[in-house]
C-alpha cells in the first residue's frame, strides 16, 4: 500500500503544477501583456481557468496530508528548514484568491479594482517562484540539520542560486502553461494568433529559464545533468518531450487546442520524470551526504495502509464531482457564447 499513498503524493504534486501552476500563469500573463489586449486576456483566461480555481488547491491539500500522515519526519523537516519560503507560498496563494474573488464578485466597479489586479498579478508571479525554490531546496542538498546559525539553517537552505533558477524556470513554466491553456476558449482567429505567438515567447523564457538551472546545477554541485540525461528513463523522457514540442507547434499551426494542451502537460510531465526518476524514493537530500526517504521514512504498516485506503475510497467520492463541477462550467460558458 505503501506505493499506493507515493503514487497518490506524486500525482496530486503533479496536477497542482500543471492545473494550479497554469493558473497562477493566468496572473502572469495578464502582468505582461499591453493595456490594448488586458482586458481580452483577462476574460478569456477566466473563462479556461474559472473550472479548475475552484479545486486548484485540492491537490495541493492532498500532498501535504499525505506527508503530514505518511511522512511525517520528511514533513517536519519541509516545514522547520523551508518554514519561510512556504509561508511566503502560503501567503501568495491567500493574497492571490482574495484578489480574485473582490475583483470579480466587488459590486462597486471603482479605483479598487486597479488594487485588487495588481495584487492578482503580482501574486500570481511570486507563488510559483517559491513554489520553484522549495522543491529545488529539496534536491539542492542545502538543507542542514547540523547548522549552528539561523542564516545557515532557514536561509541558506533555500535562497541559493539553483534555488532561484528553479523558482524563475517555474514560473516561466506556468506562463506557458497558461498561455497554452486559454488558447482554446480564445474567439476569433486574429485573437488566437495573438495568444499562439505569446505561446511561443514563454516557450523561448523556458528554454531560457531552463539553460540557467541546469547552469547553476553545474556551479552548486546539484548532479541534475546526471538525473536527467544520465540514464535511460531520463533520456527516454527527454526525447517523448522533444516529440511533443514538435507536436504542440503543428497543432498550433492547425488550431488544434486540446492536442496543445495536452501536449503542453504531458511536457511537464517528462520533465518531472527527467528530473526525479533517478534519486527516487529519495525526497530530501541533505548536506551531509544522507537522505530523507519514502520508503526508509514511512509511518507504520497500519497508518499507511489505512491512508492509502482512505485515499482509494476518497477518490470515488471525490473525482465524479470534479468532473461534475468542470462539465457545469463548460455548459455555463457554452450558454453564455449562445
């Protein structure tokens, strides 16, 4: 069962990337883009995004509860070393909800407005740069459990420069993510042609984003060119990843949106088998050559088996109403365009 609970931990860390991480990029997007266009891609976004914000942040309760229940040192040592970075996360993710709410739903279109977009957008940037930089914290092997000073130990462990490579490549990551996302709920052709070519430019800024992590890789010692290209999964994955840009960039010339998407996540998808396959069950690596892992951290036979049972039977109940909940929003958004 124990695989069961991994599996389930995995997934939900991976579609709070693909589904949450496009809709902080909605953020992003709408902070980089001319005043002319805005408000276009401001409607257009919401109309994509608007099914999944509801359950966004699921997944992400889903991750944590599984660690707090079946990892609990591996959780402990996320929060007491990466304590400031995922308060700062936690805080993005707050300040970033109630901006979406007060804009939409405020009564009173005034100057509020202006403040509730900008702290959207600005939201919508930071969150994922420390999303970034807590997962590069667990890899880095800059989490030291024998520091002697606050610097060394809570922030050193995380703002590092392959930290802030990570947390830069992340964002770029949910820019295009996003930008791939809304291409479908875009109207006429001229506007999609616009949301393809932005497509493309945070393509090149993850390209970019990603040159510079696996740069400061190389500086701070993370083997992260070894995991990625070194074994044969890695190598595998990179190349289905190739194939699918390859992919991604025909379907846009054919306005296939869905192939973009789904060409878009299975990207994301590579790159995290790319990336962790190799120093699996491995979650931390820490300073002094050692480990933290899901396998040698795991809680009792009993806690995990009744986790992982509570997790099977959760889904029956869970995963019918969010397929609901994504049918009732496309219906709304198909009656609206009637």
């Amino acid at each position: 069962m124990l695989y069961v609970v991994v599996a389930y931990l995995w997934v939900s860390l991976y579609l709070y990337l693909i589904l949450g991480g496009a809709d902080f990029g909605v953020g992003i997007i709408e902070l980089f883009t001319g005043k002319n266009n805005r408000s276009r891609v401001k409607n257009t976004a919401y109309k994509s995004i608007g099914p999944i914000w509801e359950a966004n942040h699921m997944w992400l309760i889903i991750a944590i509860v599984v660690l707090f229940v079946g990892f609990p040192i591996i959780y402990s040592t996320l929060s007491i070393y990466l304590h400031i970075p995922l308060l700062l996360l936690l805080l993005g993710i707050i300040a970033r909800g109630t901006a979406f709410a007060f804009r939409h739903y405020d009564a009173i279109d005034d100057e509020w407005q202006q403040v509730y977009n900008r702290i959207f957008q600005l939201s919508s940037l930071v969150t994922p740069f420390f999303l970034g930089i807590i997962a590069a914290s667990t890899v880095s092997r800059q989490i030291d459990p024998s520091a002697t000073s606050f610097l060394a130990a809570y922030v050193y462990s995380w703002w590092n420069p392959f930290g802030v490579a990570v947390g830069v490549f992340t964002m770029c990551i949910s820019a295009y993510l996003a930008s791939i996302y809304i291409i479908g709920e875009a109207g006429d052709k001229k506007f999609i042609d616009y949301l393809i070519r932005k497509a493309k430019v945070y393509f090149v800024l993850v390209l970019g984003a990603g040159s510079l992590v696996f740069t400061t890789a190389y500086w701070t010692g993370v083997p992260l060119f070894e995991w990625v290209f070194g074994g044969l999964v890695g190598q595998i994955a990179v190349l289905l990843a190739t194939v699918s840009i390859l992919i991604l960039f025909w379907a846009a010339t054919r306005y296939k949106s869905t192939l973009m998407r789904m060409c878009a996540a299975f990207q994301v998808l590579m790159i995290l088998i790319a990336a962790t396959y190799n120093h699996f069950p491995e979650l931390i690596l820490l300073a002094d050559g050692s480990a933290l892992s899901l396998v040698d951290q795991q809680s009792s036979e009993k806690t995990i088996n009744v986790l992982a049972w509570g997790l099977l039977l959760g889904s029956i109940f869970i995963l019918p109403f969010l397929f609901y909940l994504l049918y009732s929003f496309h219906k709304k958004s198909a009656f609206q365009d009637e």
